[in-house]
C-alpha cells in the first residue's frame, strides 16, 4: 500500500473586495469616455499615412560660390525653425526632417489633413525681413528713372547698374513676384510689391529682422486699416528704427518713405510723418486674418538661415489613407482573433478571462486615443496600428505568465483559491519585469527616433501601461472571483482546471497501454 503526501493548503489570503477593484477600475473607464464626450472627441484622429495630406521637399538655394553656407548647422536650425512654425498653429502629427548629406542635404515637411498646403506655404517662408528706405518708385513696368531727360539724371543714391536692373523689372509678370528672400542686407536692389502693381528701387537695409523680439497679429477695431502686424523691437532695433525714420522724416517723396521688405517683396511703404522712436511698428498690407497671423508667426520664431526653392510636392489622398487603414485594422483584428481562440482553446473557461481583458484594455486605448487626440494633439498612424498590434501579443504574455503559474500551483496540491493569491505572487514580478523591458525600449525610441517611428514608440509605451493596469486591476481581481465559483473550483472539465487539462492524469489510451505493460 503506497501512501500519498500532500501540500498544505492556502498560506496566503485571499485578496480583499476584487469586485470593488473592478468597480473602480469600470467608473475610471467611463470617465475616460465622458471626458472624450465633453471635449467634443467622438472619432481618432488619423495621421499623415491614413487621412491623407501634403507632403514637400525644401531644396537649399545655393549661389555661386556660397556653397559654405548649407552647413548641417544651418540646415539643423532650419528644421528647428520650421518645426517651431509649424507647431505654432496646432497642427498635430506633422512631421520635419532632414535628409541626403553635405550640401544635398534637404528638409521634408510633411502635414496632415487639409490644410496641408496653407502649412507648407508658411513654414517654407525664408522670413528675411528687412526695412529700407525708398530711394524711387515707379509702375510695375516703367522702364526709366531719370528725372531729367536732357541730361538723363538719376535720383541720389541709385547707380546706372541699378538703374538698368529697376528698367528690366516686369513687376506685372507673377513669376517676378515670387518671394524667396536672398536681398543683400548691405546693398541696394529693385524690389516689387506683392500685388505687382509698383516697383522700388530701396537703399541698404537699416533694421533687420534678428531686430524684431516679438511679433503678433491684431484688428484695427476703430479705423478701416483691417488685419495688421504689429512688431516690437529689441534695444538696437529700437534705435536703428529710430535713426531711420528721424533722418526720413521731412524728405520729398518718396525718400521719406520706408518699405518694409520680407523675402525680398515689399509688403508696404509707409511715408514716415514723424520719427518712430518708441520700439514698435506696425506691418499693413489689406491682409486678411489669416495672412496676418501666418506673417506674425513667421516673423516670432526669426528668419530661416537659409533660401530654400520648393522642390517636390506630393499629395497622399485620403483614399490611399483608408486603405492602409483598413488592411491596419483587418491585421489587429486577426491578431486579435487568434489570441482569442487560442486562449478558449488552450484555456478553456479561465480563457474568458483573457477575452474580458483584452476588451476591457481595447476600451481604455481607444478612450485615451480620443482624450489625448484632443490634449496633446495625438494622432493615430499607421506605425501607430503597429505598436498596437505589437501590445496584444505583450498582454497575452501577461495573461499566459499568469495562468500557467496558477496551473502549477493547483497541479502541486493546492486548491484554486489559494493558488490564485501563491501564483500571482510569483507571476507579477515577472508580468512587471517583461513591461519594464517593453517601457525602456519604447522610451528610447521615442526619444532617438525621428517621424512614424516615434508613433510606434509612443502606441507601444502607452499600451503597455494600460497592460499592466488591466492585469493588477481586472484580470486578477476577476480571477479571484471565478476561483470561489463551483464550475472553476470543482475542476470541471470545460474550466481549464480538470486533472486532463492539468496534465496530472493520462488519457485512457496511455492508461490502458501502461497496464498491459504490467
């Protein structure tokens, strides 16, 4: 007669009030979703990728012998300016970067959604502002400045070099409008005005734009004068604006006029009644409000170190975006799936556990998805789709670390309810130690990583947070109730806690071969 020995029972308690932690964890989530509702967030938003939008190359403006100047400096802090500007106008997901090396290098912008173009219009502004005085005007295709034809005399201050340039200038032709900046500060050139109706010839440039500390758009609310831009300048640009317009002041026109200049067009050419020596002008030019606030953006974060020619412009249609989107979803939801019934499959009853928890987390991404698309601009793409796809198979693993120590523990002699509370002991340092990994890897490459790779990192990091919150708060909490249920605590046959699906007993084929080999 053999004797059997066997394990003392549970050591451990049971975890107090699981159902209350499920409660809790249930309001949280509802919250969530009425924080969504009160913002107004009722769908995700989508990416460059899946919703479709702009994308452009900006290529360097290279003259002749300066090629010294396109240095990754110069280009790094392009980047930077444009990435400043385009933030400036809330727009979420866009992504600037440069690319290629030496003086090959270009910047891609690339904007979601439709306003893409308005976007890539403004950020690829060189934003070189200057403020001349006017040295002559004429219509937009006068071809003479001689104020005397017997003698052919010029105005004061504009050579027969200049002169031959200001007779060339067709302001009337769009194509001489384009503004690109590129205007020597130091010397004299021809400029024409946005609107092609006048051409200038302007003197060397007084006050710059590195002069200008602040910038803002605003409404003439008692004159008719309509959107404007008002500018305020630091200490030397205070004086130098003041010097300029004492020495105009009281000269014939149009020397008493100063023409404020930005990416080699004239925006406006005031005539100066009387010095301006208390640090601020103001920019007209019958803008609208979105020109002025575009300009007044512009002009906040400085000029670009750089002149750059548009290079390629590509346009992602929407219909493009929902196909990705669509075969995105189609992968997660198959993802989804085969979890799923490799969990009932493999686990029997205790893999309704694992549904319940991969719904309840579905719930919580997709309410955090709406709120933060609405606090921090978050926006789904298709990297995005990638990490969450990646986070079902980290939440399985969780699941799997957890049910499988629950089984040894039941397969040693204890009883359900008290390997609930020995096998999560051991389990969670484990499930919190393969999260950590995934956290520290997410980190790094949403803080080294450039564009959708960040997207990724950033959907992989948040998923396995709300990994670890689903385990301690609802997969736990429910395993404790189903342990004190007759069904699971009997070893029914359909629990996934039967002497077969433990593995403690061997079918009747194996049973019947090992007694015949008696």
């Amino acid at each position: 007669m053999s004797s059997q020995s066997t394990r003392p029972t549970s050591t451990r308690p049971a975890q107090g009030h699981p159902g209350r932690t499920i409660g809790i964890l249930l309001i949280a989530i509802i919250a969530l979703f009425a924080i969504a509702f009160v913002q107004g967030a009722t769908s995700v938003k989508l990416g460059l990728d899946l919703r479709g939008g702009t994308s452009v190359t900006l290529q360097p403006r290279i003259a002749p012998g300066e090629s010294g100047k396109v240095t990754s400096e110069a280009i790094d802090q392009a980047v930077g300016i444009i990435r400043q500007r385009v933030n400036s106008l809330g727009v979420a997901e866009s992504e600037v970067s440069s690319q290629g090396s030496g003086v090959n290098r270009q910047i891609v912008i690339s904007v979601p959604g439709d306003t893409g173009r308005r976007v890539v219009e403004l950020v690829g502004q060189t934003a070189e502002l200057r403020f001349r005085q006017v040295l002559a005007e004429g219509t937009a295709n006068a071809k003479s400045l001689t104020t005397d034809t017997a003698t052919a005399t010029l105005p004061a201050g504009i050579t027969a070099d200049i002169a031959a340039k200001f007779a060339a200038l067709d302001c009337s032709v769009a194509t001489n409008r384009q503004a690109g900046g590129g205007d020597d500060a130091a010397s004299a050139i021809v400029a024409c005005d946005r609107v092609g109706i006048n051409k200038y010839v302007l003197a060397p440039a007084e006050v710059v734009g590195r002069d200008v500390s602040k910038a803002a758009a605003a409404i003439d609310q008692q004159g008719a004068a309509g959107w404007y831009v008002l500018l305020n300048f630091n200490n030397e640009g205070t004086s130098k604006f003041g010097a300029l317009t004492t020495r105009v002041t009281g000269l014939a026109t149009p020397q008493n006029q100063v023409a404020i200049v930005l990416d080699g067009l004239v925006v406006s050419a005031p005539r100066i009644n009387e010095a301006i020596t208390a640090g601020n002008a103001q920019i007209t030019g019958s803008f609208t409000q979105t020109d002025a606030t575009d300009l007044a953006n512009v002009l906040k974060y400085g000029a670009l170190p750089l002149a750059f020619d548009r290079g390629e412009v590509q346009q992602i249609s929407p219909t493009l975006g929902n196909d990705q989107l669509h075969a995105g979803l189609l992968a997660g939801g198959l993802g989804l799936l085969l979890v799923v019934l490799y969990s009932l499959l493999y686990y029997r009853g205790l893999g309704l556990v694992s549904v319940g928890s991969l719904l309840v987390a579905a719930a919580i991404i997709f309410a955090l998805f709406l709120v933060l698309g609405e606090t921090i601009g978050f926006t789904l793409t298709l990297a995005g789709i990638a990490g969450a796809i990646v986070s079902i198979g980290i939440t399985a693993d969780s699941f799997i670390v957890y049910f499988e120590r629950l089984r040894d523990e039941v397969r040693e002699g204890r009883s359900l309810r008290s390997a609930v509370e020995t096998g999560w002991a051991r389990a969670r340092r484990t499930i919190i130690v393969a999260d950590l990994v995934s956290m520290i890897a997410a980190v790094l490459l949403y803080v080294f990583a450039v564009g959708g790779v960040r997207g990724f990192a950033f959907t992989l990091g948040l998923t396995t947070v709300v990994d670890l919150v689903v385990v301690f708060f609802f997969t736990k909490p429910l395993v404790t109730l189903l342990a004190s249920q007759h069904f699971f605590a009997s070893g029914h046959s359909l629990s996934g806690f039967s002497p077969r699906s433990l593995g403690v007993v061997q079918s009747n084929s194996n049973a019947e071969n090992a007694k015949g080999g008696e």
